[in-house]
C-alpha cells in the first residue's frame, strides 16, 4: 500500500475522509498495517481519530475470534 496515498488520502476534515476510511475499512485486514502505522507516526499529518475509526469500523465488521461463521467453521 502506497503510505503517501494513504496519508493524503486520510488527511483534512472528518467529512472529506469518509470515503477513505470507508474504502480502507472495505479492504479488510489487508490496510490494517498501513493504518497502524499512519496512526503510529507521530508526524503525520492524519489525525488520530480518523486512523482510529478505521480500525474500529473494520473491527466491528470483523467476526470475534472463535465465532461460528457457518456451520462447522470457525472465524
């Protein structure tokens, strides 16, 4: 994942990242390293509520570990 898209995409208000955050939380665990370390970075121009709601949405859509996602399976 390009961090310099990530981080441009991810900077200014609440409102002009929504689609950001949406499309990184629809990437799954495959952005989740990226955001850590945006979120991480402590000169970065992204703040730390928007990284963070992109982890805490993309957990919330997450099974918890252990879940029965189908019969049989587990998450």
């Amino acid at each position: 994942m390009d961090m310099g898209l990530l981080t441009e995409s991810l900077s200014g208000s609440w409102e002009h990242t929504r689609a950001a955050r949406d499309a990184l939380v629809e990437q799954g665990a495959a952005a989740v390293g990226a955001v850590l370390d945006v979120l991480c970075d402590e000169q970065s121009p992204v703040e730390w509520t928007v990284s963070a709601d992109v982890l805490c949405d993309r957990g919330a859509r997450s099974p918890a570990p252990g879940t029965r996602v189908r019969s049989g399976e587990l998450a």
